[in-house]
C-alpha cells in the first residue's frame, strides 16, 4: 500500500530523475557553510573538525534515513509535513507544516540576504537592491516550471561544485598539508556545540522528498539521492576543512582574519588573485542554488497544505498551462520578501544573517525530531505495510535522529533566548491563526476541547508497543 496525491499525475509533471534530485539536496547542503562555516569550525577545534563534520553527518544521516523509507510509502508533495500529517492528528500535523514552512521561509530570507551582503561588499550598493533581484529571479524561474527551476539548478550547483573541487585539488597541490603540526580539540562541550551548529549545513536531504510527486520512479530516486547527497556534501566538508586547516597552521592565515576570509586565503596561497574571484563567484552562486531549492521546497509544503486545509485552498491550485503550485510560489515569495524587508528596517545589518540562520536552524531541528518519531509511529500502526526501502538499525536510527535533532535544537535555543522566543511566538501565532480561521474556534474551551481530541487519537500511536519491544531485542 502506497500513498499518493489525489491528483498527482494529472497535477504535477514527472520531471524529477536522480540528477535533478541530487542537484536540490546539494544546493541546499551547500549553501554558505562551506564558505564561512567550515573555516570558523576549523579555527575553534583544529583536526577535530573533522571529527565535527563526522558527527554531524552521522546525525543527520540518522534523520535523513526515515525521510528516505517515507518517500517509498508516502509519495505526496510536502516532504517532513506529509509525513508527519499521515501518523499524527490534524494539530500536530498542522504544527509540523507550520514548521517545516518557517524553516524553508526563513532559510530563504537567510540566503536573500547573504547574496545580497556579498554583492553590497563588491559594489556598494545596499544588500536588499540585491536581495529583492534574487527573489524576483527564482520566482520566475520557478512559475514557469519545474523543469526549469531543476534545470538552473543543475546548473548552479555544477559550477560550485566544479569550483570546491578546483580549490581541494589546488589546495592539495600549493599547500603544505602536515598533519604533525595541527591540533585535536578535546573539550566535548565545545565538540558538541560545533556538531549542533554543523548539523543544520546538512539540511537540504529533506528538500529532495518534498518533489516526490513530481518524481520519475520516486521509490527508488528519493532514497538514492538522499544517501548520495549527504555522502557527498561530508567529503567535500572534510577536504575543504583540511586544506583550510593546512593553510592555517602554516601560518598564511593572517591574524584576525575573519572566518569567512579563510577560505580565500588559502584559494590565493593556491591559485593567486583568480582564486579569490573564482570563489566569491562560487559563494555568489551558492547561495543562489541554495535560495532556489529553499524557494521549491517552501512552495511544494505550502500547497500540501493548502491540499489538506491547513492553510487556504488557494494554495494548491495549479498553473494550467505551466503545472506549477503557482499561487504557493508567489506566496511563499511575498512571505520571504517580507521578512528581508522588516528584518533590514527594525534589526541591526550586521545580525541579519545570523538572526535568519539561527531561526531557521530551530524550526528545522524541531521539525526533523517529529519526522523521526513519525517512521517509529507508522512503524508502529502499519505492521505489514511493504516498504521498498527500510530505515537500516531500525529502531536506534529514528531514535538517535530525534535525540541528536532536539538535542541541538535545545542548544540553539538556549545560546539566543532572543531567537527561542520569535520561534514561540510565531508557532503560536501560527497556531492560533490555524485554531479560529480553519477549525473555526472561537472560545478557549473549543480551542482546548479540539487540541485535546487530537491528543486522545494519538494515544494509541503513541503506546509504542512494538516500537519498545525491537528496542529492547536490539539492546
């Protein structure tokens, strides 16, 4: 038994193969981390930063595998939010897609602005002239259709990637790599606070199941481009980090300079004055594929929900002649300049990216944690469903995927109280907005009596029989 959209055939194209899908899980993965992440975290730990981007990729490995069983069983547009709508009660599905909504939102707005901080350091002019160009671009290029918002993206993700490879191999050419002289980190506080700010540059595996309806073979497709993108997003992390760390313990990182100035340093101990420009053209371009597959992904959880009516039904209507969720889009688009726009007016520029990257580091750590419990719940109600592909270590991976994805949520929220509170407050807007304008609540008792209905259906699930007794036989 396999779910599918009410009308996906006839509503979506099936332009998605293996490539297209690997080209979107890349370009999420690689977005600016590799730019500046990787050189902060190879500054703080030394050769522990290897073992940083291991952890981290080993976690989100474990989150990644459940998505990769759902898109067998599951096969609708929404990724993480259909999934979790399946196995849990309206509400609870309602805060997943709210979630999951903030995430690609405010990780969109994150790399609006980062392109356009980029081009401001080049030219001068103001970062949101740019931001607003790079939001009209993709809500272009993605109206007209999925096949060509895939297209630029296959595109934009094969010159970065061709770049980063350029600068590993050069690196490993010009630049003396000496183990002997590096150093490990041992405190595992800080190891685990590395591996918590790490772990959401892998966010990008879940933006591939939100195109399964759109998916030539989507049960085998999904779970290939799943694994394949994280295994290549961690070896390109760990190459690039040990050519920057060569070329910092070679001393010809000047002192002071920034994290995101690392990496160009060693690229001109390469490759000279080219090498700067080939990769500030790279971050440019990184953040252009990384803002189209948040663009797509955002749109296609939009109108999942507008299919359950969870947001207006206006969002899942379908272009007619181009295919595409375009009313999603344009509003998905709208949302993401709004919040570049009240962001750029009311917080401080030089906090912007940071702010956006952390909310959008908690929305996406919640959400996969709920995604993770999700596999052990339908596990747990579908006994004898088939399954083309099956999450390995069942049930210690779902269960070290929530663990580790509330764990780092936690710490993100605990090291910015600011950004813990705008999350509380917009999931509770969110939900207070879903409570009175979809299920028509108009009293605090209604509001109780609905979320705890929906709390009633989920006891069963949740009793985990089954789930409790393979944890116990694998122990």
């Amino acid at each position: 038994m396999i779910y599918m959209s009410e009308k996906s055939g006839d509503e979506s194209r099936k332009v998605i193969g293996l490539p297209q899908a690997l080209a979107f899980g890349i370009g999420g993965m690689i977005g600016g981390g590799v730019f500046a992440l990787s050189g902060s975290i190879a500054l703080q730990s030394g050769l522990s930063s290897i073992l940083v981007f291991v952890i981290a990729a080993i976690t989100a490995l474990c989150s990644a595998l459940p998505y990769a069983e759902f898109s067998t069983v599951i096969i609708k547009s929404g990724g993480g939010y259909s999934y979790v709508n399946e196995v849990f009660p309206e509400f609870i599905g309602f805060v997943a897609g709210w979630w999951f909504f903030l995430a690609y939102s405010l990780a969109g707005a994150f790399y609006a602005v980062v392109f356009g901080i980029y081009l401001e350091i080049l030219t001068g002019l103001h970062f949101y002239f740019f931001s607003i160009v790079l939001i009209a671009i993709f809500l272009f290029i993605n109206l007209i259709g999925t096949k060509e918002s895939s297209a630029s993206e296959i595109a934009l993700v094969a010159f970065k990637l061709g770049v980063i490879v350029l600068f590993i191999l050069g690196g490993f050419l010009f630049v003396s790599i000496d183990l002997s002289n590096m150093y490990w980190e041992t405190n595992p506080v800080l190891i685990i606070n590395l591996v918590a700010t790490v772990f959401i540059a892998f966010e990008g595996f879940d933006i591939i199941s939100t195109f399964s309806s759109e998916a030539r073979n989507p049960t085998k497709t999904i779970p290939r481009a799943v694994i394949i993108s994280i295994v290549t997003v961690t070896t390109l992390y760990i190459l690039v980090v040990l050519v920057e760390l060569s070329a910092i313990f070679s001393k010809l990182i000047p002192t002071g300079a920034s994290p995101e100035e690392i990496i160009l340093y060693a690229a001109y101990r390469a490759f000279g004055d080219i090498g700067i420009y080939l990769l500030t053209a790279a971050a440019i371009i990184s953040t252009m594929s990384a803002y189209n597959a948040t663009l797509c992904a955002v749109a296609r959880v939009g109108y999942a929900m507008g299919e359950n009516k969870a947001l207006p039904r206006s969002f899942r209507i379908i272009h007619p002649r181009f295919n595409t969720p375009y009313v999603s889009i344009i509003a998905s688009s709208m949302i993401i300049l709004g919040v570049v726009t009240l962001l750029s007016i009311f917080i401080n520029r030089n906090i912007i990216s940071l702010t956006l990257g952390q909310l959008a580091s908690l929305a996406f750590a919640f959400s996969f944690a709920l995604v993770d419990l999700s596999l052990i719940v339908h596990r747990n109600i579908h006994i004898d469903l088939k399954r083309n592909f099956m999450t390995p270590f069942y049930p210690i991976t779902p269960s070290l995927g929530f663990l580790t994805a509330m764990i780092f949520g936690i710490i993100i929220a605990l090291k910015n109280l600011f950004v813990m509170t705008v999350f509380i407050v917009l999931t509770i807007l969110g939900s207070l907005t879903y409570l009175f304008f979809v299920k028509k609540a108009r009293s605090l008792y209604s509001i109780r009596n609905i979320i705890g209905s929906d709390l009633m259906k989920a006891k069963e699930a949740l009793t985990l029989k089954k789930f409790l007794a393979e944890l116990k036989s694998e122990k």
